[in-house]
C-alpha cells in the first residue's frame, strides 16, 4: 500500500468521481483507476461500486477511509517535521468554525498566523452539521483543529481547550407579553414559538436536553443555521429563542429573561483529534487563539 495510492483512493472517496478525483490530483485518469485497481488487489476486496452513472463506496471502502486519512496525514506530518527544521512551519492547516461565531476575532487570527507562518496553506469551513458536523470531520481527520460548542468537559478522542462558557436563558421581542417579567419557569415558554438551531448544533441540543428532562415538549416554528440571526426573528415577532448571550443583541428591540431553574451551559471549545500527535501548524494555530478571544460574555 503506497502513498499515491492513498492519495487516488481518497479524492476518488471524497469526489465519488473520477474525472473530479484526477483533476483534484493532477494526474490523468487511467493512472488514477489502475492505481485504485492494485491497490484493491492488494487488499483482496473491491473499495467502489462503479456504474456508468454513479460512484459509491463498498463497506471496506468506507472502513478504510479514515484510515487512509490518517496515514496520509502521518505522511505530511513526518514530511513537515523534517521541512520545518530548514524552512519553518510548512504544510496545510484545516480550521472548523461555527456560524456567527464574535467571541474569537477569527480574521485577525488567520491574518496573524498567516503573518507567522507564510508556508502553511489555509483552509477554514463552517460545517453545515454545526459541532456534531465538525466532531465527526475531526474524528475521520478531515479538520486539523475546530472551534466546538459542547456541553461536556471531555469528548471520547477529542482533545478539548476551553475558550469559555455560556449561559442560554430566553429571548424574547420587547413588545411580548413576558417582556416585563423578571425570570420564568420552562413550563411558561413551552407553548410558545420558538427559533433554534437545527439539531446537532450544541445550542440545540443542550435545550433539547433541557426540556426532556422537564417533561416539556417545544416547538420549533423556525430554524436557522447562524446564531447572530437570531435576534433579528426574535424582534420581528416570529418566536422567543433560548439562547447564550449574543453580540448581535445590541441594537435590537429584545430582552432576555432568567430562566428558573436556569438552563444548563455550554462551552465553547477549541478541539483537535487526541488520538493523533498535532502538527506543527495545529501547535502553532492553537498557542495563538487566546490572543484573539476577543470576548468572552456573549457568542
């Protein structure tokens, strides 16, 4: 099993393509299928199910695909460690953040690293699966380092630094009818609309937790993918929301409530796989984070 191999395999798996998966590799494609050919000829099992319209992993395809991931990677952190005693931090970095998130200045973060560390190549995505998404990308060594939101102070395989924590209590328009109320119980918003994160995003999660375990169903009436919305439906009259402390707050017609008992925190986190040394670039991405926590009251 050689590293070329690893590297078609994996662009085939990802691009579920093959014309996308040579273009991705720089090579041509009847290279790209011989290689995939002897590498599932070495291993004794088929990897893909071709037909003429579709691409699709075998399940010994989809078990090797993290694996495969993760020697490639062992392979750029041997190469990068030699590299970087003659040339400094080399190699490629890839960042998971959450939508809308103010309390880390995350432009002045990628400028300040990029500054430091010109070699290493940059790539930043919010995953649509929110921190659910971005623990699993970290799991199968797709994302380096992630900026999580969790409700656990430890994560099986997930290395995890806390940034800091939130306190989710409800929001509600100010011209609503709890507006003047000083705290409520659950039981009192559970009939109301309410506008939340779609499920596997820890906001959503923690308050779907919360309410089970008070025996109070909810409903959703809308979902958006971004926090700092939030606020804006709120005003407009569409539904309270059960949220942290949001910067975008300021300036709308909003006001939060206690809530009595108060819901459970969370934290957010900046997390790595544990189950793998981190590279230079993950080391040096880390040591700079706290520098640029540029708030620590509100999301």
């Amino acid at each position: 099993m050689e590293q070329r191999q690893l590297q078609f395999f994996v662009a085939v798996a990802e691009e579920l393509n093959f014309t996308r998966a040579t273009q991705r590799t720089h090579a041509v494609q009847s290279t790209v299928s011989a290689s995939i050919r002897a590498l599932e000829g070495s291993l004794g099992v088929p990897l893909f199910e071709r037909s003429t319209t579709r691409v699709s992993l075998t399940e010994a395809g989809k078990v090797l695909l993290p694996e495969a991931r993760r020697s490639l990677d062992s392979f750029v952190q041997a190469r990068s460690a030699v590299e970087g005693l003659r040339t400094g931090v080399t190699g490629s970095l890839r960042v998971g953040t959450l939508s809308g998130l103010t309390a880390v200045d995350l432009p002045g973060l990628v400028q300040d690293f990029r500054r430091l560390h010109p070699g290493v190549r940059l790539r930043l995505r919010v995953d649509t699966g929110g921190t659910d998404g971005l623990l699993r990308a970290l799991r199968s060594h797709a994302l380096d380092v992630a900026f999580v939101g969790v409700q656990a102070s430890s994560i099986p395989d997930i290395h995890l630094d806390h940034i800091t924590s939130f306190q989710p209590r409800p929001l509600v328009a100010a011209d609503h009818p709890l507006a003047g109320r000083e705290r409520v119980a659950p039981a009192e918003v559970a009939g109301q609309a309410f506008i939340d994160l779609p499920a596997g995003f820890c906001n959503r999660t923690r308050s779907d937790d919360d309410f089970r375990r008070a025996g109070i169903t909810r409903m959703i009436a809308v979902e958006v993918s971004d926090l700092s919305t939030i606020p804006g439906y709120v005003e407009s009259g569409t539904g309270l929301a059960l949220v942290p402390p949001l910067a975008a707050e300021a300036g709308a017609r909003v006001v939060p409530i206690a809530l009595d008992p108060p819901a459970q925190t969370w934290t957010l986190a900046l997390a790595r796989n544990s189950t793998a040394a981190p590279t230079r670039a993950t080391r040096a991405f880390t040591e700079l984070v706290d520098k640029y926590v540029v708030r620590r009251d509100c999301y």
